[in-house]
C-alpha cells in the first residue's frame, strides 16, 4: 500500500504490540456509521469475505463501536470484533507489571465493562472461539454481573487510594530532599526510555512496541555544568484518544508528570504524524493539570528524519498555539545532540533555582550546529 494511513498504521502497531500478526487492512468512506453495523452491509460483506481469504480469527476496528454495533458485527462477520479501545487496555493488561499498575489497569478494565453489559472481558483470556458465539447473557445474569462489577470497582478503588498514600508519602519525602524533578513524558513510542538510558545510563525496557512502558522509574542524573544532581522520570506514553478510563485509572501515575518541575516532552520527530502527536500529548497534559509545568520540546530520532525535514540549527523556538516553545533536536540512538540537551537542563535548573519563575523563552543562548 502505497498510501500511508496514519490512523490505521498506529492501529497495525498496537495489534502487534498485543500479540497479533495483521492479516490484511481495510478502510472505508462514510458520511455517517451505521447505527446497527457501523459499517454498511456491503463493506461488512467484503470484510467477511477478505477475513475468510487471509485466514483472519479476528477483525479489528480503529473507532469506538457500541456494544450493539460490536455484537451484530460479530455475528455478521462470525468472528470476534474488537475496537481500539479494547486493544489499548489489553495491552495495558498484558504490560502491567507493578502493584499498583495491575490495579490500575484493573480498575479502567471494570469500568469499561461496566458500560457493557455483556460479559466482554473474557476475551482476554484468549478462550477459544469469540464472545459473540456464545449466547448473550440473560437478564438476571446481567444484573447479577452488573452487581458484581460495582462491588469489585469499589474494592480495587479503596485499594488503590491505599496505594497512592504510600506514593503519596514518598513524594513528600522526595520533596523534604528538594530534589528538582524532571519527568519525560511524550507520545507512545517517541522514544522516552531510550533517551532515559541515553542520559542516565540505565537499562530501562525500551522496544518498538506501544506501551513498552508502563510503570514510572526514576534515576538520579548528575549535572557537571549545575554541579548537583536531579531525579529523572521515565514514564508511561500518551496516545490519541486515550480511553476515559485509562487516563482516570493512571492518574496517580500521570501525577508524577503534574508535580515535575520540568517535563521533557520527547517527540518522534521522524514520524509523519508527530504535530498530531504533540497535540494529544498536549490535551492529556492539560487533562492532568501539567499544562503549567516548564516543558522543552526535545524532538528525537534526528537520525531517522527526512533529508527534506532535517533542521538547520539544533535548537530552537517552535510555536505552539501561539506560545513560543524551546525545542532541541536529539538522537537517543546515536547520541547526537545530547550533550547539548544536558547542558540545557543544567541551565533550566540553574534558571528555575534562581528564583525567575517559569522557563522564559529565548533565556537560553541558542545551540547552533549545523546538520551535516
Ligand atoms: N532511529 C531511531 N530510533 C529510535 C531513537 N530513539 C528510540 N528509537 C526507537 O524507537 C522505539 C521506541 O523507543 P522507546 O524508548 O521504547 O520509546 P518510548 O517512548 O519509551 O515508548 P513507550 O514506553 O512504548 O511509550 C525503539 O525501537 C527504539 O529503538 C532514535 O533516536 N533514532
Ligand atoms: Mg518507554
């Protein structure tokens, strides 16, 4: 396919990620969806067809569908039908590995299928056969699920109010240690962990998958030119159209991002779609009341851009709504222009310690290196 579909390209990755080979892509112009197929009969029919021939066990699709459009594609297609949403927190639930991961995960799990009344989730117990083959559940059975879902989203709730005390209390022992926090935030698969292990020599998980990481890990880093060190956090990536109920689940996690005293938002600046990227991340940044925090656009994978797209100087100004925004291009795989990036930060902390308030655009000199 000559043509890149931005939307469904992100779609192929997270279903790799997830653990599926992707047989075949479809896509299709409508004005309006379908209320009972979302699509029309004649495309559902088409799928049908193309799924049989590709020896396909499933059909994914990159928009929300309502439990009734899922179930009468299901049966329409014979075949489990799953949408975005659902593939984002199977993915979550697959990569949680900590404590109060697993239970944030959990809990936007329970909340989504509180919104379906079916008995969706087993499907991530990848049991033969989809869920649409089974027979719907009865009546009592339904009330009876929806009783139990509300049960366990107030148990998993209280449990992880427990969990965010404890973080709770060690981030007020950080704070008694006035330490200058820095936390990379950014789109999924940006680039966020390599560049971690890139500044602070670490060994955090970073692969080409969506999601690699889930859990918040924090390193000291060392800054010869501010001789003093400050903390740095690795975190969980964004994405467009987050589902609600990730973006409720992790908010204690996303709240490192909220209480940094700077944020290093890392960009693939090599991915064509990387303007939408910064305007997702930008909305989640608001949703979790960071959009105050200081931020410095670090546009990586400089080695993977275009001939056409390379920069003429290595740091600059970019304008974001309006707002000027400090930007500096780096590569965490070939460590191009992280001395620079280092030496940036230095000054930030010199600047924001110094008492004169929030990053001032153009308080930096500008780094001028010519790209060869
Ligand atoms: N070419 C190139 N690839 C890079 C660069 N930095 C990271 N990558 C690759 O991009 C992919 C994603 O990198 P990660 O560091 O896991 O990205 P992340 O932002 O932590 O991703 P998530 O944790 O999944 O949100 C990996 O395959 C990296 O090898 C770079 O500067 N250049
Ligand atoms: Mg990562």
């Amino acid at each position: 396919m000559p043509h890149f579909d931005a939307p469904l390209e992100e779609l192929g990755l997270l279903a790799q990620t997830a653990g599926y080979a992707v047989a075949d892509r479809v896509t299709c112009k409508r004005r309006a969806p379908d209320p009972a197929l979302f699509v029309g009969s004649g495309k559902a029919d088409e799928i049908k067809l193309l799924a049989q021939s590709t020896g396909a066990s499933e059909v994914l699709f990159d928009q929300s569908l309502s439990p009734a459009q899922q179930r009468n594609l299901e049966r329409h297609l014979g075949m489990p039908v799953n949408d975005r949403t659902l593939l984002i927190l199977e993915i979550f639930a697959q990569r949680a590995r900590s404590h109060e991961g697993k239970l944030q995960v959990e809990l936007a799990r329970l909340q989504y299928l509180s919104t379906r009344l079916v008995r969706r989730w087993s499907h991530l117990e990848r049991q033969s056969g989809g869920i649409g083959m089974r027979g719907g559940p009865g009546e009592t059975q339904i009330e009876l699920d929806r009783r139990m879902i509300g049960d366990s989203i107030k148990r998993t709730k209280e449990r992880l109010e427990k969990v965010k005390k404890q973080r709770a209390t060690q981030r007020r022992q950080r704070e008694r240690r006035d330490t200058f926090s820095i936390s990379l935030v950014g789109y999924t698969n940006a680039g966020k962990s390599s560049l971690f292990n890139g500044l602070v020599k670490a060994r955090a998980y970073a692969a080409d998958q969506l999601f690699a990481t889930l859990d918040t890990t924090t390193r000291q880093l060392y800054l010869g030119e501010a001789g003093r060190s400050v903390s740095l956090s690795d975190t969980v990536g964004f994405i467009r159209d987050l589902p609600h109920g990730l973006v409720d689940a992790f908010a204690a996690t996303l709240q490192e991002a909220a209480d940094a005293d700077l944020l290093l938002h890392i960009v693939d600046a090599s991915n064509p779609s990387h303007l939408e990227q910064i305007a997702s991340v930008m909305g989640v940044l608001k949703d979790i009341g960071a959009d105050q925090v200081p931020q410095i656009l670090v546009f990586n994978k400089l080695d993977a851009m275009d001939e056409a797209h390379l920069p003429h100087v290595l740091s600059d100004q970019m304008e974001l709504d309006g707002q000027p925004m400090s930007r500096i291009y780096v590569s965490a795989k070939t460590g191009e222009g992280l001395p620079a990036l280092r030496a940036r930060l230095a000054a930030q902390v010199t600047n924001l310690n110094g008492g004169q308030g929030p990053m001032t655009p153009g308080a930096f000199p500008e780094i001028e290196s010519p790209v060869s």
